[in-house]
C-alpha cells in the first residue's frame, strides 16, 4: 500500500498515485499473497479429488461428454502442469520478492542503535529493576549472550539475537528458489520409462508427457543380469539391475541399480522402479534344442511355429502355450501344455515338437530422470529449515542500562517472543540478585 | 499375537483408566486424585514406550528389523505416543486438568482403533523395497511431531472458545500461547516432515515431488498453517479468529493423515494398510 500524505491545511489534494505506482502496489500486497497460497490450495485439493493425466478413456467412464469437455478445457486434468497453475507460481515468485525486497533494503539500511531512550521511555517499560550499590561495567559483565551494541554517556545498550531478523528472508528467498528449481526441472528436465531385456542394450528411452516422443542419451545402458530377493511370504524384498553405462563403445562404469539407490551418470538419473516378467519356451524340434518368446516365429524348411498365446493355466492343467502352424497347407492352432505328456508333443510336417519347459524370464524397469533443477531445490530446503530455525527461535532484545544514583537501571525489550523473553528477563534479574 | 501387541492393548485401558481418573477428579475436585493421575500417565507412557520397543525388537527377531513406523496400527501407536510425549514435556504450560483428560482421550481413541478395530492389521509385515531407507525414520519422527503439535494447538484453540472454571484448563492468555506456539513448533517440522519426504522421494521415485494425495493435502496444510503464521504475526490476529483458524488448520491435518488413506488412493497407499 502506498501511503499518501498530505501536508495538512493547505487545501491541496494528495497527488494520486501513478499508474505504475498503483500495479506495483497491487502486486506487493500481502491480499494477494493470500489469494495466491489459497488458490494454490483449492486448486490442489481439485488436484487430487479429479484423476491427474488419465487417458480419455478413464475420464469418460467416470464423466459425461460434456463433463469431460469442460475438464479438458480449463486443464482441470493436469492442473499441476496447466498454464494457468504455472500463472499463478510466476505471480507468487513476483508478489514474494516485491515484499521482501524492500523490507530487506530497509533493514540494511537501519542505523545501529546510537543513545539509550530518554527516561520517559524507560520509564514506559514494563520489564525493569534497579540494581542497587553495583557500577555500570559489573552489571554489564555478568549479562553473559549479550553483545554492547552502544556505549556512551548516557548508558549502554547490550543487544541479542538480532540475526533472528534475518529469518523471515531467508524463508521468503528459500520458497523463491524452491519454486524457481521446480521450473527449472520443469522446463529443461526431462524423465521416462526405460525397459531393458537380460542382455538388452539400449541409448534411448520414452518421455512421459501428453506425447510420448524417443528420447537419446549419450550413453547406453546395458542389463547385465537381473536380480529379485522375495520375502516367505512371496511379497519383493529387493530387486535390483546390474548394469553398464557404455560410451562410444566402451564400458565407462559397471553398477548395481537398487531400489533407494540409483546410478547418476552426467547429470542423469537412473532409477530402478519396477520389473516384470516374460515367459520364454524351450522347443525340441527334430532333436535341436529352440529358445523362443511369445508371438514369435521359428521357421526351418516347411516347418512353420507360430507362438500365439501363452496361458500361466490352461484349465486347470497348468501352463501352456498356443501355437499356429500350416499342416498340409491347413492351418491349425494347437496348445502344447507342459505338465500334461500327451499333449506336451506333437507332429508337424514329419517333424516331432516337444515343449521341454517354460521359464520366467525378467526384464527390469527403470526409470531415467533428468532434472537439472533439483541442487536449486535442495539449497531452498536447507535455507527453508535454518530459516525457520532462526526466525521462530532466535529472537531480537534488547538491554539499556543506565547509571541511577545508588546503582544500575535496567530495562529490557523484545521485538518477538515477550513472554519467552519475561521469563530470561526474570532470571537474570535473580542472577543479578534482584528478585 | 506378539507379546508388542498384548503390551500395547494393555496401555490402550491405562488411557481409559486415565479418562476414568479425570471424571473421579472432577467429582471430586480432591488434589491427591490429580496426583495419582500424573504418576499414572508416567506409567502409561513408559509402558507404551516399551510397547513400542518390544516391536521394534520383535521385527528383529523376526528377521524383517525395522523401526514401528511403517503403517497404518503402527502409525497410530506412535501418534499417541507422540501426544503423550508432548503432554509431558510441555508439562508446565499444558498440564491441567481437562488438557490432559482430552489429550487421553484422543491418545485412547487412536490406541482402541489400532489395538481392536478388525480392519487395522496389526501383523509386523515386511518392507517392501521403496520402504528400506534410513530417511524413513526422519520422515515419519517429524511428520508426527508436527501432528502431535497442531493437535495440542487444535486442543488449546478449542479450550479457549467456551468458558471453563479457574484451575480446570490454562487461562485464556496460556492457551492463546500455547495454540501458537505449537504452530511454531509443528510448522518447521511439517515442513522437515515434507522436505524429507522430498528428498526421499528423489532416491527412491526419481522425483522430489509427485503431486501424489498425500504430498498434496501435507502442502495444503503447510500453506494453511503459514497463512495462519502471517495472520498471527503480519496481522496481529487473536483471540477467537486464530482460534478459529487454528481449529481449520486441525481438520486439514486429520484429512491428510486419515482421509488421504481412506478416500484417495496414491504413492502413500501402504499407510491404509
């Protein structure tokens, strides 16, 4: 608020405020610091009752159309990524700086205290004693925390916890810089799913977004091998990628991805997430031992297998996989079922198909982050908690002494905390033997 | 049943003993009846933290060895344990009468929920991966700090609408202190709470922040009680409008700690197990 003052009884009208001085008032104004934080919270409470980033689908079979059509237009389905969710954070970093900028300039601009208040003042105090028979630099020397801020004829000023002042900028800069980091990420960072097979050597993986787009690294990532712990009760106790970063075809760096523990490479992360399985099946066609995966094909001569379907149990009489071939220039889909012996062989153009066994084979996911925004971050949540720590529990008083005859006045004043500071107040009046 | 589970259900009935003490002191108003009931909150607190002790070591003995923080019956547990913890520390601006009655009451009704609601698993489950982390004792220690402290704020806020006789709760100026000062206590530690979270996040997740339920309604939270720091200190707000905020504030913490479990599904999902 720009306050106007006019020189009083002249009869002449404040000047008006310029327009400039009207939009900066406007967006330094603590209303709208309050607008904002309680748009940022009803907007995220939206956030999670409405489903964030589902697919079309999922949205229609919970809203109508029409429903659905307003959602999508105001972005009520991705609101934390929404333009006008971004608006609104941009006004909050403006609006917190406009109102701590000023205050800070002020407050480096203040004079150190230069004379102790006149009697009056004292007087006015509410907290003071006289001590009685002591001169003015034994009563000061046994204040033990407190720093002389001002010395001279008319008494002495002992000052403490003024770097509690500080607090309040350090928080307000902290939120700055944490959500400068968040856009930061936002902007130039990136994160996708990476799915690499045992053996599988990839330098590329999926951006999630609105499109999924391919996205190169400079490096490849190769699964050595990968591991999965289970507890008795059949529930993951660890799970982890064994893996190799290669640049320009060579191995750099040879690591264990954990779960809690991923491999940073240059700035990007690599996170083990989750893992799945894919069922493999062992053939013995004709005598020769066949590895092969669903929905592939094995060709040798005529003979042509292809897997269509894999079933963990096929009525009961456990798993099996359903396979398409051309017998006689017919085609025919048969399933081969592994624990059951007669229907586990069967001849193909002259040929004997045996299914030996069907094994789990794992795949790993990972998941590739790069964000080069979190340090920003990380040092707005460390100021965050020191400011905190120093703005609520490092408080600014002062003490004036004065020379009284007979003895030594004190007085006492906090800027924050009075009645934490009535109670020091009461014990160095019986440290100085005045109680 | 694990010998940590009979413990605890037995700390359960000292908190209702406890409720029944208050009754028998307002009854009678007799200074003695107080006195009892101060030693057997002491008992009732150190039972209940060898309750919890006798889990943590159960675990170990179990081969799993974790700290009982990790969900839904634990959880409860501990949140009483807090309460109880900063009923005693705070002795000297807290302890009166009906402060320590309803901070009890409260401590036994989460206690009956954990110990005998038949949706509340009591088993010592194992950790799934993205639980196995050092920051998890960090996360939920500061996040239940700051619970037990809104709390008592939400408790002193609500003390300080209705009038009570001398003696029975802190006079009007104490409870104004009180419901403030606990926001200066539980807001940095909401916050510790959620920075944690956040860092923990990143290792574990890939990402700080996720927009999941939990991590959105404990940021609306934060936000409300910052607004509640700058109508106090900016404002200069008291009396029954900080009092009034203060009890909001209250709701959000128990929507975020209980509804998000219940009503929203996410990340946190193995807190509602």
């Amino acid at each position: 608020m720009t306050a106007t003052k006019s020189n009083g009884g002249e009869g002449q009208a404040p000047p008006s405020p310029s327009f400039s001085d009207q939009i900066h008032s406007f967006f330094s104004s603590v209303s709208l610091t309050i607008f904002l934080f309680s748009f940022i919270a009803v907007a995220s409470i939206f956030g999670t009752l409405i489903r964030q980033q589902a697919s079309p689908q999922e949205y229609l079979s919970v809203y109508s159309e029409s429903t659905y059509a307003i959602l999508s237009f105001l972005r009520l389905d991705d609101i934390f990524h929404s333009w006008w969710f971004m608006l609104v954070i941009g006004l909050l970093v403006v609006n917190l700086v406009l109102c701590t900028l000023p205050r800070f300039t002020r407050l480096l601009k203040t004079p150190p205290i230069s004379k102790v208040p006149d009697r009056k003042a004292l007087d006015a105090m509410g907290l003071r004693f006289t001590v009685q028979g002591k001169k003015l630099d034994d009563v000061s020397g046994m204040l033990r925390g407190y720093k002389t801020a001002h010395t001279g004829e008319d008494g002495r000023v002992l000052e403490r916890g003024s770097f509690g002042r500080y607090g309040f900028y350090m928080v307000h800069l902290s939120i700055i810089l944490i959500l400068v980091g968040g856009l930061i990420g936002l902007l130039f960072g990136f994160r996708g799913p990476l799915i690499l097979n045992k053996g599988e050597t990839k330098n590329a993986f999926m951006v999630r977004g609105s499109v999924m787009k391919s996205q190169p690294m400079s490096f490849s990532l190769k699964l050595n091998e990968f591991t999965l712990a289970l507890y008795p009760t059949g529930e993951p106790k660890d799970f982890a990628s064994d893996v190799e970063v290669i640049e320009d075809g060579k191995t750099v760096l040879r690591r264990t991805i954990r779960v809690n523990d991923p491999l940073s490479y240059k700035g990007i992360h690599v996170y083990q997430s989750s893992y799945g399985s894919n069922p493999r099946f062992l053939f013995d066609v004709g005598g020769q031992k066949v590895e092969l995966g669903q929905g592939s094909v094995y060709k040798k001569g005529n003979l042509q297998l292809l897997l269509v379907r894999y079933e963990k149990s096929v009525h009961n009489f456990g798993p099996g996989v359903q396979v398409t071939y051309l017998q006689d220039g017919e085609p025919q889909t048969q399933w081969f079922l592994r624990d059951v012996p007669k229907l586990r062989e069967r001849t193909v153009m002259g040929t004997p198909v045996r299914l030996e066994n069907i094994k789990d084979e794992f795949y790993t996911g990972l998941e590739v982050a790069y964000d080069p925004g979190v340090w920003v971050v990380w040092t707005g949540f460390a100021l965050i908690l020191f400011g905190l720590y120093v703005n609520f529990f490092i408080y600014h008083r002062r003490l004036y002494l004065v020379e009284v005859p007979g003895g030594v006045q004190v007085a006492g004043v906090a800027f924050r905390n009075r009645e934490g500071f009535k109670e020091e107040f009461e014990k160095l009046k019986g440290r100085l033997g005045c109680s | 049943m694990f010998l940590s589970n009979k413990i605890l259900a037995i700390v359960t009935f000292l908190y209702l003993f406890l409720f029944f003490i208050h009754l028998i002191y307002f009854a009678t108003k007799r200074e003695k009846v107080l006195g009892f009931m101060w030693i057997s909150l002491y008992t009732t607190f150190g039972l209940h933290t060898v309750g919890l002790i006798a889990r943590w070591v159960e675990s170990y003995q179990m081969s799993i060895g974790r700290a009982p923080l990790t969900n839904f019956y634990e959880s409860l547990i501990f949140y009483s344990w807090c309460i109880a913890f900063l009923l005693i520390v705070m002795k000297k601006r807290l302890g009166f009468p009906l402060m320590t009655m309803f901070a009890s009451l409260i401590a036994l009704a989460f206690m009956g929920y954990a110990s005998f609601s038949p949706s509340v698993d009591k088993n010592i489950q194992p950790l799934v991966p993205a639980l196995q982390s050092n920051w998890l004792h960090i996360h939920v220690f500061t996040c239940f700090i700051a619970y037990a402290a809104f709390a008592a704020s939400f408790l002193a806020a609500l003390f300080s609408l209705f009038n009570f006789g001398k003696g029975v709760v802190p006079p009007k100026e104490t409870l104004e202190e009180v419901n403030y000062r606990s926001v200066v206590v539980g807001f940095p530690m909401l916050s510790a709470g959620i920075l944690t979270g956040a860092v923990w996040a990143h290792y574990a997740w890939g990402s700080y922040w996720s927009w999941d339920p939990k991590e959105t309604w404990s940021l609306i939270t934060w936000i409300f009680y910052a607004l509640f720091l700058h109508a106090r200190f900016a404002r200069g707000w008291k009396g029954r409008r900080i009092a009034i905020l203060s009890i909001i504030g209250f709701i959000s913490v128990i929507f975020t700690y209980f509804g998000v479990n219940f009503i929203l599904s996410g990340l946190h999902s193995y807190g509602s197990a």
